[in-house]
C-alpha cells in the first residue's frame, strides 16, 4: 500500500463529509463531488465536474451508494445525478468503493466496465460498526429510563455483533446482564464472560424481571405474548434491521415503550463512522496492491 | 431496625414523588404531604393536614428542604408553607431527615424542638449519588461528541468521588482516560488502576490532545489559558459545584463547547435519586435504634 | 430432558472422579467402573462389573477415551480393560459419551453396535474449557515473571477462543495487550475491545518490547528470528497443541525462558474441568431428548 | 527535580537489587554497598567502602532498614555492619531514604545527624504495592482450588487499600465478588462498584457459600465460630499485617485450608517492587527539591 493516494469523495452525508476530511489530514490528496451542502471541508478540494476522477486512484460513493429512481445518493447536494453517468465517468481506472451494493448495481457497474468494491459487505466494517451502535444504544437508555444503568437488569437478544459489543458494555456500567442466544457455544461465551445466559427460544414467562431488553435479531421475537410479561416501566430497544423484532403495534396497544432505533453510527457518531469507511477502503486497497 | 415504619414525605420534586412509592413498595405506612402535582402515586396516601405528622415513625423533607424566603421547598404543590409551621408540626415524636440542611435552619429547628438529620451531609449519600453523576456525564458527552467515547482521549480532573465513578466507566467503554490529580497517592491510585496520571497543577500546555475534557474540581483550573489549548472539537463538561472550574466566559469568546452540568441525579435518574435518598434514611433509622 | 437418570463414569483421572461426585450431588444415580483409585466419591457406588451399565441411561468415558494399544485410558484403576470389552458391555441402550474419539474408535464402537458421542468435538466444550485453559495461562505467567502483568506489555498471537478468553483477562489485570491475527475482522474486534492489534504476518522485527508473549495458534509461528527479537526477561508460554507454535530448541539455544502449556484445565481446575463435561453431557443428552 | 544522580543503594535484598538495576538503567550513577551476593549487576559499580557515599546526592536504605540487634539488614552481605556505623558514613550530605523506621531508629540518626526519610510510610508507596499483592493473591488462590476464579464465589474482608485492588481483580476474572466492610460509605463504593456488599460485624452464619475468603484487616475477625461455617473445601487467604484476621489453630483443627501470606510484592514480583521504591524516592527528592 502506497502511502499517498488521491482519492474522490462522491456524494452521502456527514459521514462522507467527514471521511473526505479525514483523508485530506492523513496527506491524501481529495476532492468532492456531489457535497456542496457540508460547506467547504480542511484541506478538500471540492469540484463541479467528475471529469477527472478517472485519472484518480481511488473512488468512494457513499452507504448506500444508491438513492432513489436510478440516482446518486446525495441528500447534500442541489443536484441530481444518474448512477451511471456517475459511474461512466470513472471508466476503469480508479478503485471504485461504495456501501450496500445490491446486485442491480453491480450489473449495471460491470455493464459500464466499473467494478465495485462493496466496503459494507466487509466483515470488519460491520464489526467496526458495532461499537457506534452500542455506543448508541446505551445514549438511547440513559436518556429514556429513569433508573441508571448501574443496578439495573438488562436481556440482550442474539449473541452476533451486537450483542458481543453490547454486553460488556452494559456489564461494565454496572448493569446485570443477561444475554439470550440459541446455540450452546454462543451461550459458553456468554458465561465464559461471566453474563446470565438464557435459551431465546425459551423467553415467554420469563421477562419479568427486566428494566431494559435489547433486541438485535431481525426476527419476530418479542411478540405479543412477550411484551405483555414485561415489567412496568420496562424499555424495549430494537437494533434488528428489518423486519426488526419487535411487535411495535401491540408495544403500543400495551403501553410497552419500545424503540425501533436503526443506522445508529451515523446518527451519534459520524466522525467515528467516516473513520471507519476509511480503514475499510484502506483494506481493500492493500488487498487489491494498489 | 424495624422491619416498617409510618413515614412522611413532605415538599419536593419527582425524587421525593419516586421516594414515597419505593417507601410504599417495601410495605411502609406512607403518606405525602405538598406533593400535589405528582398526581396519585401508588399506595401512597396523599395528606392535606400535617396534624398527625407527630405520631410517624419519620418525616423526609426534601434536598433541599428550604425554598425561597423561608418556605418549605415544594415545587409541585399549588400552596405554599412557612418551613416553620412545617418543623412545629412535627414535635418531637418523629425522626425528621432532611437534604443539605444549613446551619440557620438547624438552629432554627433546634428552637422548635426538632432535630434535624441531614442525610445528604453523610458519607454514603454522596457516594451513592456519584454512580448517576456519572451516567449522567457520559449520557451528555455521547449526546455532543460526533466520535465514540471508545477510542476518544478523554481527562477526568480530579480523583475525587466523582472522578472514581468516572474513570472506571469511561475506560469501560473504550476511552483512554487520563487523571489528574493534585496527591502522590491519588495519582498511584489512578496508575493501579491503569490509567494515566497527570499531576493538576501542571495541565496547560498538556491539553491539546484530548476529546473529552471532564472537571470535578471547584477551583478555577480551566483558564482562558487552559482553554486556549484544547483541541478543535474538543468538549467539555464541568460537574463542579458553584463555583465550578472552567471559565465559561473565555470557553464562549474561544468557540470551546463547554457545559455545567450540575445535579444531574434528580434530572437522569430520578428513581435511583429515590432509592438512595431512602437508603440513607434507612441507615439513619437503623443508626438511631428506632 | 428428564430430571435424574442413571450415570456410569468409567475409568480417567481426576476429573471423572469429581464429574462423578457432580452428578451425584445433582441427583442422579451415580455408578464409577475403573476409578478405583480415587478412593470413595460422595454419594457415588464403585462397582466392579460393568454388566449392568446396559441398563444405564447415560456412559460417560474419559477424555481421551483410549489409553495405550486399545485400552480403556484408565490411570487411577490397577486393572487394565480392552476398550472393546468395555463398549461391549453397553448395549444399544445407554448413551456413550467419551472425549476425543478418533476415527478407529468411532468405528469400532460402530461395529459393536454403539453409537459414541464425542463431547470433546462440541464447540460450547471448548469455548468453556477457554476459560480454565487462560486462568492457567495466568497463573504461569505470574509465577514465572518477576514483575506484575499489571503495567507489563502482553503479546496474545491468534484470536480463536483462547485469544478471546485471554486478552480480557490480561487487560483486566492492568496489562496494555496487544493481540496478533490474520484477518482483518478479528483485528475490528480487538480494536473494538480497546486492545492493541498487529497482524500475525508481520510479527518479526516488532517483538522486543513485550514482557510476556502467549502463543495460542498451533503453527511455527515464533522461530529462532523472532525469538532472537525477544528482550531479555521476556517469558514464552505456549498453549497451542501439537505442533505448538515455538521453536523450544531455539528457545534453549537463546536463553529465552518458554513454557509449553497443555491440558491445563485437567490440572489447574478438575472440578471446574467436571462440570464443564457434565454441563456438555446434559446437552448431548437434551438434543437426543432422553 | 534534577535529570540524574548519584545514588548509594545499601543492603536488603533482591529487590535492592532490582532497584540498583533500574536506577542505572535510567542513566543515575549507581554504586553499591552490602550487596555482595547479588552478583554483578548492569550498569552499577559495587563498593567495598562507604566513604564516598557522603558525597552521594542519596542514599537507600533496604525495607527494613534495621537487621537484627542493631545491624543493617543485609541479607545478601557476607560481612555484618553496625546500622550506626552505616548513618556515620553518610553526614548530612544526602538524601538517607529507608523503609519502615522505628521510632528509636529515626533518634539514633537524628543524633547522628542524619535525617532519615521513610519511603514505605508513604500513601503512594502503600498504594502502589497493593497491586503486587492482589497478584500474588490471585496467584496462591489460582495454585490452591481446584475450581476457576471464574464462577467462584469470593468474599474480601476490609475495604482498604488491599481490598480495593482485589475487588475488581476478582470480578474482571469472573467471580462474583462480595465485600464485607464496616463502614456505610465503604460498603456504598463496593455497590458502585457492582459487587454485593456485606457489613462486616455481621459475617457470622453467612459465610457458608463462599469458595474463596480473603481477608485484609488485622483484627480477629475468622474466629472459630466463622471457621466452622465455611463450605468444604472453602480457601482462607490472610494478608492481613500481624496479628492478622485469622484463627490459624482453630483452621488446623476444623481442618480449613488458610494462607497467611505476608510481604508478597518482593517475593511475586520482586522488579516490580524495586520499581515502587525507586518511584517513591524519586516523590522524596522531589518534594526536597533536590
């Protein structure tokens, strides 16, 4: 891996903001595209023609790379833009990265002779990722409940990501955690960390005892049966992406507060986010020897 | 100590309203009085008289118990009383437990034959509240950082209760935290816990590094000069009692985002608030023999 | 899963005589055949015949279940048994369960008409074996090393389950830990628990300044260029099994002060070593519903 | 405080040793005296005669200073110095530093004109050196049960220094903590922290759960009474300073298996140690202005 690059940041959010920024201080050389609403960015060249962005080394389109009917996704800029003009103009030069490629879009890139490097279907983004999103989760509860973390009792639902970066954290602010996972190794973990561990096929009647249940599997879990156990004043978060797993019209039917909170990294921390795009489109180039 | 007691809750805000249904909870006699607009709490009896206040077992005043000109402080009540006639009723039947109580009304009680028990001056009241102070801080440094506390550099000025709370939590949570501290044995305290030690009266110029700056010292430590210092982004929260540590002023004139953050308890966490104010009556009782 | 059923332990060491004691003191029935040199177990019946273990619900074997040319691996009893006339003896009725079956015996077991099931093989059987595997891995270390893990500088190379078990345990004792690994998920993980992460390749030339170095990948991972990077004092040990992953001749040659560490769990905890064999039984027998 | 030093280091052992190595390697001038046995050691230069040892910026003296009848402790000497003749040697030239002085040892120097500064009854110098000793703690009860700290029930008597660094030990290793203190502040710390706490003139009848019991407090607190409560095969560990906690007769006769284990920091981690001392010497001629 070189040490320098030069490298354009097209279209996005904050978080693309951020990441053009963040490469400008580690001496890349950057221009954007497509971001005229973040304001001028330190040390970032922002231009009005993707032109020579073809004769750049690397390209980032931001997460998802796709907005709505076809376009860019660029909810800062006042323009709108085809996808495949975007991705004409990079012809096959530059290393092309985006986020949440769906096949429709890999088609359409191959089509035009772009190849495109997926960095959110990396493994290491989304454990990365996981730390925001606690991080997150936690922010949510403090703010909703009333009693502090430190001495309450919290159920995490599903050992994967989340659940392995939620725990610690709420065990170590002093919360007793519990963590229900279907398979026995997962629940090996689960006590080798010194947590409760219970079956998730076995929660209904048993959710009683909870001031705060966090659901992090996209499956029906926490039904009706399920949120009528609840003890008073219990909050329910759900992190699953869809369909989530949570029954939010019967939570509402039974006064059960429960919070359906998703894309998280982004929303409380898009520097750490940007940072994290970042290091992911670091390894692609390292694999990829540019 | 006796297993229930007929007990008063009298004046005060949610934390007194939480305090009187934890009472009722754990199988007390408990009745309200000038807590009106907490509504009807559960298995509380709500007073208009204070006449039989004299046969409890203890009256809970509130933290703190006197409002402005001499009243009690009752915030949810529509009426007002002359902390006087509060006290008169009293006699000298029950134990009366009070928060931060001054010495003008000590010696004012003392004349009506009342003793007055601070709890908040005791040991364990204040050690208690550090674990909500706490919360509360990392609630509001995860709200205003656009980075995660995991991986940030953060300081905690000080190694009082507050500064043990938090050193542990932010570690927890991925920060790399550093302490400064004033005593050789606070700062071998900080190093055996594996933190960084740095001694306070040495900080400016040492200050540029960090995302988190947190002070729990009331004394002038965080200067124009000190301020000057910090880091683009770098935030930071005063916890300090009046008259706290940082120069709001210069923070204002030098884009510094700081805040003062003060009784965060009563305001994140008012059921623990509850639970701590009636465990350290409880302490109270059990240390008078009633 | 019933609540009490009829266990035979035949023949191991240490552990199978506490495993025995476990399921007595659970309830169950308890038989031991071949463990005579355990001397008298609570609430356990030795008996001398296997003739009715047939009638049994549940065998349990050692681990290994085979000691030398085709015996029962049976170190605490005087008499030797063929392994064949042991599994013989059960039937079709009692489920067998033994530790570490290699291909020979599964199908030597197979032509008597019993079914082995190999507890050893489950994954929750090694992830909870991980955690006495690094409480050993500390204990070494603290008696070999004649400074504290806490401010010392701790190399852990492979993050499968041992890393996982140790990393914590030695940031936890004030440790700054560093883990090796290949892929680049597994360094998101150790950078989202805070810890120092390098890549396993490229360890030669960035070994000198650690105090403690553990080893858990069974590949020749630290040969005589590596050692030779060590600093003076600095201590090997090595949890990997066959072929481990040091170079001990090189170690002597050097000077360097390396340890291989095995089976650990049998000695530094046979109780914990038991339960974790009677929980791992259980779930065998759970899934086969008996 | 200067860069570097002159410095006599004289008699004790081991740890002497290590601090002589330490102080050279720090670019001191390091000269020996009475520490023949401990070989060569890097960078220092061992002496025959104190002379030369007046003209020293300082001087240390082992922990204890006092041998036996009025000699230097110098265990590692072939040869035997009278204590006065070794403060004669010094005048009032350097900083004379020595662990643990007794009353009558600091009259004899102050009639010498010496005057001694006692590094070990320094906080931070307490401090620092619990941390050696909750290691060595850990390290007896690893080596004596035969069950993991993990999922191991602890009790810690004492809510000192001591027990503020076993604590969190015990708990980050996975055993569920129990600290019995006598004072409410104390005991409300132990529940900031997590952990259960119990008061500690209320142990009797409730002591029968625990795996392992740690005590700190040198008073009789584990009687005969206590003793008989304990669960088979529980672990009582001492480190309580004379006369320590325990009844070690009557643990003979109910056949209880109790350590009483004194001065761990130089026998566990002996560099460590000599560390601690030099840090605190540093703190002595800081403080002088030297």
């Amino acid at each position: 891996m070189r040490h320098t690059y030069s490298v354009w940041v097209v279209g996005g959010d904050q978080r693309q903001a951020r990441l053009a920024e963040l490469l400008a201080a580690a001496g890349h050389t950057v221009y954007t595209f497509a971001l005229e609403g973040a304001g001028p960015l330190d040390g970032v060249e922002a231009r009005t023609e993707l032109e020579q962005a073809g004769q750049g080394d690397c390209v980032i389109l931001p997460l998802p790379a796709l907005g709505e009917g076809g376009t860019l996704n660029a909810p800062l800029s006042p323009s709108t833009y085809a996808i495949c003009d975007i991705l004409s103009a990079m012809g096959s030069g530059p290393v092309v990265c985006a986020g949440r490629v769906e096949p429709a879009l890999f088609a359409l890139a191959d089509g035009l002779g772009v190849t495109l490097h997926d960095y959110a279907a990396r493994e290491e983004f989304a454990v990365a990722n996981a730390v925001p999103t606690a991080e997150g989760a936690l922010q949510l509860a403090m703010e909703e409940l009333p009693v502090t973390l430190h001495g309450s009792r919290a159920l995490v639902i599903g050992y994967g990501r989340l659940g392995r970066a939620l725990a610690p954290r709420l065990s170590a602010l002093g919360a007793r955690v519990t963590v229900a996972a279907r398979k026995w190794s997962d629940l090996a973990w689960v006590r080798a960390h010194g947590w409760e561990a219970e079956h998730s096929g076995q929660l209904r009647g048993w959710l009683c005892a909870y001031d705060l249940i966090i659901n992090t599997v996209p499956a029906p879990i926490l039904d009706e049966g399920c949120l009528s156990d609840l003890k008073e004043g219990c909050l329910v978060l759900d992190l699953a992406s869809k369909p989530g797993g949570v029954d939010f019209e019967a939570a509402r039917r039974l006064g059960v507060s429960a919070i359906w909170a998703l894309s998280l990294p982004g929303k409380v921390a898009p520097v750490t986010a940007g940072v994290i795009v970042r290091d992911t489109v670091y390894h692609i180039l390292d694999e990829l020897g540019v």
